[in-house]
C-alpha cells in the first residue's frame, strides 16, 4: 500500500520542500533555503522556513503562522497547524 500521507515539522526544511514538491501535481514549485511554493492554476501556498504560511485561492486567502504540515497526498490536501490555529490548503 502506497503512503499518501505526511506530516512534517516546519524545522525539517527538506522534508518540506520534499513533500511540497510531491504534493504540487499538475503545477510548478519554487524552493530557495527559507521560501517554498507551489501554484497549481490560480491557487498557491507558500511556506516560509520561519512557520509563516501564505496561502491564496479564488475567494479565499490566508497569512499565518505553524508548526507542522500535514501532507495528504491521496486527498490533495495541506493542512498547517500551530497550537492556535489549523489552515487547510486544497489542490484545485
């Protein structure tokens, strides 16, 4: 059985450029040592080393700050989550 599913901590930068990379289907991926993104269409998240999630679709946007990400890769979904928040991010 494949494993679609991860959840990374934001400190593990290469686990999470890794899984971003995965996760972009249909898209492109930009990774510097502190910014990653991926724009699948008119929807993109952007995720900084520091825990600061940007994440922009039509009608919706979001601007925060996590800890850990959790890829589903099966669902196309991210969801970021700190202690004060939970963002979920949906492949369009």
């Amino acid at each position: 059985m494949e494993d679609h599913g991860r959840t990374v901590e934001i400190a593990d930068w290469d686990a999470v450029v890794s899984e971003l990379d995965r996760f972009c289907v249909g898209g492109t991926t930009h990774a510097e040592s502190d910014v990653a993104n991926c724009t699948i269409r008119e929807a993109t998240i952007e995720i900084h080393s520091n825990g600061r999630i940007e994440g922009s679709m039509p009608l919706h946007a979001f601007d925060g700050r996590v800890e850990t990400l959790e890829f589903d890769h099966a669902e196309g979904t991210i969801t970021a989550e700190s202690e004060e928040l939970s963002y979920t991010f949906r492949r369009p």
